[in-house]
C-alpha cells in the first residue's frame, strides 16, 4: 500500500515537472519573442538621442535652413547674373561698359572704298572738332549701320557733296557705338581749313533741340581718350564745336551746351589757316 503512494507521489512529480517544463518552455519562448520584437532599431538610438538632446535638434534645423536660404541665393545670384549678360534689346547694345571704345569697322558697316588715295593727316592733330550729321538719330547698331552708309552714299554722289568717301573720321550713335569713318590717319572733308591737322567726331543725328544721349557722349569722350593714348591726338588738343570753325550750326545748339563742359574745351582756336585747295576732298 505504501509501496502504491509512493509510486503515485513519484507520478505527480514527474507529471508536475513536465508540466513545470512545459510552462517554462512557453515562458521562455514568449520572453524570447517579446525580447526580438523590442529590440530596437539603428534608427532609433538616434531618435532617442535626438529627442534627449534639443539642444542638438535646433541646431540641425538651424544648420538646415542656413543651407536652404543660402542654395536659393545661389540660385537667385545665377538667374540674375545670366539674366545680366545675355542680350538686351536695349540702346546700348554691343557696347562695353570698361574704359575702351567700341569701334565698328568699315568692314562691318559694308562701307565703299574712296574713290581716290585719301591724303594722311599731320599726327598727332591738334584739334576734335565736333559735329552733327544733321540727319535723323539712330539707337540701335542696325539701325546706325543703314545711317552710317547712307551718309556716304549723299558725301560720295556727285549730285551732291561729291567727295572722296565719307567726310567724317569717326561717328558715334545714340547705341554707343563708334563708327568708322575716314580713321586715325586719314584726312576729312569735314571743314574747310581745318581738315588736314583735325580729327573729326560727328553725332547722328540732328541736336539743335534735342540733347545727345549719354552712351553717345560717354563713346565720343571715349574715343577721344584712346586717341591720346595711341599718340594721334596731342594730349593739348582743342576741342570745339564746327560752328566755331565755319560758318555751319554743327554741331546743335543743344550738343554744343553738352560739349562746352568738356576737358580742353577752347573758345579761342587762333587764325583761321585756310587750306588752297578747290575742293573739300
């Protein structure tokens, strides 16, 4: 009979231990899942960080707002400084904004060769005489290109002035540009007496009422510049209006106010040296 209890006390152990194990099992199994399903992930230690540290979170999103700020000026910087220098469909166009002229050659401007050998100037000359075309103005190359050749074509026809080639060594447009005439070296057919020791700059355009532009202003200052510093104009030149000179209104009561305020202006040019000659070539 004892021998019987004990054998059933020994059956409850082993069934109570395996239930026993069964349960730990499951624990373990469950504690196991549990542990994987919490375990965090890489991102999430720097989150952590992050919301513990604020201090640090502000200085990110301070950082990142600099960067934006400063990409969309870049961008603005880009857009306005292509902006800047593509073309314009401006007055000025073609013309630099440095310290040199703008000189539109002949060759550019589909000019006639003269008709004879042009006589050579006495370098350096002594005096810029300034005078208008008496013609309507021009504003953009194009436009002072057809000017330009027109007024050859009205100094060269024999119907007319009849000269050699054009009468003027240099003329400048209201599009600031220069345009040349008869050049550095050769001599005018602007006035008489006055042609073979002068350089000649003619504004297109008539200015007895209206005033000349300032890109037309600033490309004959320019160009007087550059004279002096290639050695054909005398830095002591004298400048002056042609109506000084002959007896013509040129260059416009207007133009004439603007040019009076200019370094070596000179009122008192000395005697009149007129040239023998029959024609003004």
């Amino acid at each position: 009979m004892a021998k019987n209890k004990n054998c059933e006390i020994s059956m409850d152990k082993q069934i109570y231990s395996k239930d026993q194990d069964a349960k730990s099992g499951i624990s373990k199994e469950h504690k196991e899942s549990t542990s994987k399903a919490a375990e965090p992930s890489p991102f999430a230690g720097v989150l952590e960080v992050l919301a513990r540290n604020k201090p640090i979170l502000d200085v990110l999103s301070v950082t990142c707002l600099i960067l934006i700020i400063a990409s969309i000026g870049v961008v603005v910087s880009l857009v306005f400084l292509f902006g800047k220098s593509s073309p314009q469909t401006s007055t000025v166009d073609n013309f630099t904004e440095d310290n040199s002229a703008r000189i539109v050659t002949r060759i550019e401007w589909l000019a006639q060769p003269p008709r004879e050998t042009l006589d050579l100037l006495q370098l350096p000359v002594q005096k810029v005489i300034i005078a208008h075309t008496a013609t309507e103005g021009c504003t953009t190359k194009s436009q002072c290109v057809f000017m330009v050749s027109r007024i050859q074509r009205f100094h060269m026809a024999p119907d007319s002035k009849n000269f050699s080639d054009i009468a003027y060594n240099f003329l400048v447009g209201a599009d600031g540009n220069i345009y040349e005439g008869r050049g550095w070296d050769k001599r005018g057919a602007h006035t008489k007496g006055f042609n073979k020791d002068s350089i000649c700059v003619a504004f297109i355009g008539t200015f007895n009422d209206e005033a000349a532009s300032e890109p037309q202003l600033r490309a004959a200052r320019r160009l007087i510049a550059m004279g002096v510093e290639q050695g054909t104009i005398d830095p002591r030149y004298q400048l002056c209006g042609q109506r000084q000179l002959a007896p013509f209104s040129s260059p416009g009561e207007k133009l004439y106010q603007q040019i009076k305020v200019w370094p070596n202006w000179s009122s008192e040019l000395g005697p009149r040296h007129w040239e023998d000659e029959n024609k003004m070539i």
